[in-house]
C-alpha cells in the first residue's frame, strides 16, 4: 500500500532500530528509510542483517547492520557507539527486538521467565540508556519542529487482559510500557527527548501470530478470530510518532490493532 506521508518526513534522520533485520522491525526501518532516514539495525544473526541490509540498499536507503545481542551491555555499547561513528548523529531509536515461544505457566522454569525478561524488558532499557548521551544531542531542531530525539518502544496488548500461555511476554511488554512512560517523563522534561509505544495486536505474517494463531485453535481456549493487521500498519505507526506530526506526543502507547484486544475483551 503506498504510503500516505511525503517522502521527506524524517528526511536527515538517523534511526537505529534492535530487531530491524525481520519482521515488525524491518518493516519500520524499510519505511524510515523511504522517507529519507538513514538506518542502522541491530540483531543477532548476520546473515538475517546481511540479506535485510541488501534489500535496503537496493531501495536506495543508506542502511548498515550491526551484530549484536541486546541482553550484553558490551554489544549495546558497541552498536550505539558504531552508530554514531557512521551516521554522525542518532536521532531515533525503536526497541523492536523480542523473544517469544508458547509455554503454560506451570512449565515455564523462572530463566525461561527471565531469558524473555532480559530481552523484552531490559534489553529495551540498555538500548535506551546506551544511546541516551547520542539522542539527547539529536533531533534537528528546524523551526517550529520538535528539537529532541526521540524512543519508541513496541510492547503489545497482550497483557491488557490475560493470554494464554504468554505469562512471561505479557510481564514483560507490561513492564516496557511503564517504563515508556517513566522515561517520557524524565527525558521529556530533561531533554526534550520524546518516548512513546506502539502496542501493535496481531500482525500477518510476523513469528508472532505464527505462535499463537494455531495454538488458540487447539488449546482448548475459546476460540476466537482475531483481527489481524499487516505490518505496514505498524511502520506507519512508527513513522507518525517519530515524525514531526507527533511532535507533541510523549508518553503515549499507540494501540495498532484494529480493536482486536477489546474485540476479544468482549467475549
Ligand atoms: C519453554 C523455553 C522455550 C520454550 C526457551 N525456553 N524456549 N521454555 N518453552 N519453547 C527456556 C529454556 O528452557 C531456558 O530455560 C531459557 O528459556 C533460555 O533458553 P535458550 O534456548 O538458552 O535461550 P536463547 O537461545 O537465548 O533463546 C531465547 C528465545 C529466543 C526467547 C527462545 O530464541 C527467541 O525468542 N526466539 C524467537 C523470536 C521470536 O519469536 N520473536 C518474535 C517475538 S513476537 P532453562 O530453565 O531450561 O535454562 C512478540 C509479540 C508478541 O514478542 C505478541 C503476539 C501477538
């Protein structure tokens, strides 16, 4: 679908996006990048960066991949820090990297718990407080347009309700979303740096609906169809909120889902 926004949106940007060699992630950073960002995409596996970054450069973006895990505060370091060493500046960060995999609670041993912890959560918060010193500094300032960088966060709607067999996801998204906020309000304040969410539901063709599409079928939980979304949805989502028409929201999770969650609330 063509996009509704002028090619120069985020023109002189630069975006560094965890988890931007597939899926949600890519699909935000492949839009960055048609409306005149520079990207940069961290992920832990380079042939996934590699074939993400080709695919990039032949629409024209300038794109770079570094590898990394977003669980080690040394690779953080580094990806934020080589960042900056390439573009010159940061000025947009999207923590998109997650875990996920289908577990009852009762099975689920707490590193389990943790390992999507240390990814989801604070891997969203390494990443944040790595790039803060590069961010805080960003942003363009043109006049009348808003002079921070600025952070999305994509967590879910998981846990507005209960899902089946996500315990550890929906704690984890839960806790993104809190700390949104908590850094909206310190860093707004501060800085001038924006820090929202996007809570997308779920989305065709992503590991996500993968997982749990099947699964609500055979569980024995009331079934349920969802409303699905592309990821296209998502990106343009991300590029609102990261543009200069967002320029006054801060704090926000941007529910994309068709109003699925309420939808399965209702039931
Ligand atoms: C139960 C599991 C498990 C599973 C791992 N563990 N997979 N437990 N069922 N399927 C447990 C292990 O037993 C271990 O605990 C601990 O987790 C660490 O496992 P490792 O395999 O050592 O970890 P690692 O290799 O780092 O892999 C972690 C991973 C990751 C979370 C499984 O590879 C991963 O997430 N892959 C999928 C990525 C993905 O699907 N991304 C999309 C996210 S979608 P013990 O106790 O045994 O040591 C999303 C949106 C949700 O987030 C919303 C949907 C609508």
């Amino acid at each position: 679908m063509e996009s509704p926004f002028k090619a120069d949106t985020v023109k002189g940007k630069v975006g560094l996006i965890t988890g931007g060699g597939s899926g949600i992630g890519f699909e935000i950073t492949k839009e960055f990048g048609k409306h005149g960002a520079s990207v940069a995409i961290m992920g832990r596996r380079k042939s996934v960066l590699d074939s993400a970054v080709s695919s990039l450069r032949c629409l024209g973006i300038q794109a770079i991949g570094f590898v990394g895990d977003v669980r080690k505060n040394e690779d953080a370091t580094r990806v934020v820090d080589e960042t900056f060493q390439h573009f010159g500046r940061i000025d947009i960060l999207v923590n998109a990297a997650a875990g996920n995999f289908l577990v009852p609670a009762e099975d689920l041993s707490p590193n389990g718990f943790k390992t999507v912890m240390d990814i989801d959560t604070v891997g969203t918060f390494r990443m944040c407080h790595e790039a803060l010193k590069y961010i805080k500094k960003g942003g363009l300032g043109r006049e009348g347009t808003s002079g921070g960088g600025t952070i999305l966060n994509i967590s879910a709607t998981l846990h507005y309700s209960a899902t089946w067999y996500q315990i550890h996801v929906s704690a984890a998204k839960a806790a993104i979303d809190a700390m949104t906020r908590s850094l909206a309000l310190e860093w707004g304040t501060d800085y001038d740096i924006r820090v929202n969410g996007i809570a997308p539901g779920p989305i065709n063709d992503t590991p996500g609906l993968s997982k749990l599409d099947p699964h609500e079928i055979q569980s024995g939980a009331p079934v349920h169809r969802f409303i699905s979304g592309e990821k296209w949805d998502i990106a343009m989502a991300a590029l609102y909120l990261a543009s200069d028409a967002g320029k006054h929201i801060n704090g926000t999770i941007l529910v994309v889902d068709g109003g699925d969650w309420f939808n399965r609330a209702s039931h």
